[in-house]
C-alpha cells in the first residue's frame, strides 16, 4: 500500500510528496518494489525489483471486520540506511499479525529520506543539526537500524573516551561527530522525557564503566 508519492523525477531530493489516489478497493496483495540500491551478495531470483515507486508500507492485522483496537507496531528494516528492504521473508508480520503489525519502505543509499522533513528546505538539510521537530515523533518507531545508530555510537565513545561525542566515529557517514543529527536520533526515538545532557550522560557513562563486556 504506498505511503506516498513515487520519488523519482521531480520528487527526487524532496519531501515525501502524497500519495495518488485510486479508485475503489486497492488489491493489497503483493510486495511493493524495493527502493534502489546497490545488491551484492544475494542471489538474483531473491532480489525484488527496485524502483524509486518504492514508498509503501506491508500491514498486517487481526481478522477482518474486528472491532477491536490494536496497538500498531511499526517495524524500520535493518540495513545501515544503504541496503535491503521491508518485503524480505524475515520482516514478515503473520505471527504478529493479532497485534497488528506495520513494515515500510523508504529511500536507501543516496535516496535516504527517512528522518522527518516536513519542507523541501528540511529534506535537503536532513544532516544538519536544526532539521528536526520533536513534535512530530508520534507514532513508536523501533527497527534494527536506528536501535544501532542512537546506542551504538553512545556505546563506543563511551567506551574509548568517556565523551559521547568521541575523538572519532566509525567510517559509516551517517555516525561521523561532523553530522550532529547522528548524536541526537536517541532522542527522538524514545517513550520517556530526555533527560538534560550533564546527567544523561553522567547515567550512561556509569552505567558502561559497571560492566564487564568488552566492545
């Protein structure tokens, strides 16, 4: 079911544009395409097709004509924000599907758009610090990749330098210091008030030095 808009021509680079509309019942019944990337290392007859048409979302729920409200889990598919996509077998909801269950495509690679923009200005900015809006963090987002990106990189500065923001970063774009969004995603991401940076980051340095797994 797309989401939104294809982002190919015009839409390229930009905020999310709304979707088309159609008329009567949608069949829902197929994947949607994967946005474009860059595939290795997967066999050819595993790789769906690609295309920048690829905004679209794979529900799952409960049975048909139930009244009952369900909470809605939204699953972001792992992939470092460069590779892979939300039709992959493992993503699959049917056992979550009494709960209801919501997995999405979005832009990959060089065609990432995934952090909330709501202006063409806030899309091309994305990596700057002021392109952000608590505000419009509604729904829990929980995925393979951003759990990585706003821990691990509190993880491994910690670790080394006792400083969230480390001397370094690892080689990956979207965690190096000179992109300050990478340091800020934990705090959007979350059910609970942040807490004022000295005693964040006192609570999570305590938290590291007291255990005994080695990074």
């Amino acid at each position: 079911m797309p989401y939104a808009a294809s982002t190919a021509g015009a839409n390229r680079w930009r905020a999310s544009q709304p979707a088309l509309y159609w008329k009567g019942v949608r069949a829902a019944d197929t994947w949607g395409a994967a946005c474009p990337q860059p595939v290795t290392g997967i066999a050819a007859d595993k790789v769906p097709p690609l295309s920048e048409d690829c905004l679209n979302l794979n529900i799952w729920t409960g049975a048909a004509g139930s009244s009952r409200r369900c909470p809605v889990f939204v699953w972001i598919y792992g992939g470092r924000n460069s590779a892979m996509w939300a039709s992959q077998p493992v993503y699959d909801g049917a056992n979550l599907a009494a709960k209801a269950e919501t997995t999405f495509g979005d832009r990959a690679a060089e065609f990432l758009a995934l952090y909330p923009a709501g202006t063409d200005t806030e899309a091309v900015a994305q990596d700057n610090n002021y392109a952000r809006d608590e505000e419009r963090v509604s729904t829990f987002l929980w995925g393979t990749q951003f759990r990585n990106t706003a821990t691990s990189s509190y993880v491994a500065n910690f670790v080394a330098t006792g400083n969230p923001n480390g001397r370094s970063l690892p080689a990956w774009p979207a965690l190096r210091t000179t992109k300050p969004l990478s340091m800020e995603l934990g705090d959007h991401f979350t059910t609970l008030p942040a807490a004022d940076s000295d005693a964040k980051y006192a609570f999570l340095k305590d938290c590291l030095q007291s255990q005994t797994t080695a990074y």
